[in-house]
C-alpha cells in the first residue's frame, strides 16, 4: 500500500484514529491510478511477450538452417548445391540483421517510453538475475556468428579440396 498510494495514507490507515472523508477519497484515487498502472504494465508486458515470441521463432528457424547444413558432407554436393546453400546462409544472415534492428529500435523506443513514464527499466526489471540484459540480441549475435563461421568452413572447403 504505501508503495502504490503513499507512505502518508498507508500510516494514516494503519493508525488507530479514524479515516476522514478527504482521507478516503485519497486513498480511492490512489488505488484507482494504481490499477491504472498496473494495467499499463501488464500491456508493455505482453508487447515484450509478443516481441520476444517473434523474434524467437526467427531464431529457431535460423538454427534449424545452420544445424541442417552445418555437418553436410560438401564432397557430395555440386558447386551449384554449394552455391545455393551460401545463398540461403546469406538469407539467414540478413534475417538475423533484420532481428537486431528490431530489437534495438524496440529498446530505444521502450527506453524513451520508460524515461517519460517515470517506470522502472523493463529489461534490468525483467532480467535483473541473467548476466546479459538483451539476451535476443546476444543470441542474434550468436547465430550471425555460427553463419559466418560456417560461410567460412564452406570456402575453405570449396579452395582447398579438389
């Protein structure tokens, strides 16, 4: 109570003296802006949700790409079948580009969104015993990473073996 209304009302209540009206009306209002915000909360909540969701399926569908390809034996494929899989690859890459663009304008916009509405920050709040605050993007950068490597793996192949 004395977090969502006022150290002032919630020791006024607690006190064995009686409420007043103007009291009453107070400690109403304040419940009423509470629940408001409260309300507000459970929305940004559920956009993270909802952001988090997307990007994620993103993410699996690039890994999914990178563990189907990444064992591949390249003697037997076509330089054509090589090609087209450094193709998809590129794809995959510029999806996982695409992801951080999005993860950080949906941080410069929470942030900014945070800053005007006097909330605490959402990300230190939601992921305040996890090493990395951005963890999409952490693994963003993990996948472009494995990408890489493996474009890198593919050429190294292609000019070292006959």
């Amino acid at each position: 109570m004395s977090a969502e209304i006022s150290p002032e009302i919630t020791a006024a209540v607690i006190s064995d003296g009686p409420i007043g009206p103007q009291v009453q009306q107070t400690i109403v209002t304040a419940a009423m802006n509470a629940q408001k915000e409260r309300e507000k909360f459970v929305g940004t909540l559920n956009a993270k949700m909802s952001a988090l969701s997307s990007a994620y399926d993103t993410l699996s569908e690039i890994q999914e790409t990178i563990l189907s390809i990444k064992n591949k034996q390249w003697q037997k494929h076509s330089f054509d079948e090589i090609y087209t899989i450094c193709q998809k690859f590129g794809q995959r890459q510029s999806e996982c580009e695409k992801v951080l663009q999005e993860r950080q304008a949906q941080r410069q916009t929470g942030h900014a969104r945070i800053q005007r509405d006097s909330v605490p920050d959402l990300q230190t709040y939601l992921y305040q015993k996890e090493i990395s605050k951005y963890t999409v993007i952490n693994d963003t950068l993990y996948l472009y990473d494995n990408i890489r490597m493996e474009c890198r793996r593919i050429a190294w192949w292609i000019t070292t073996c006959d």
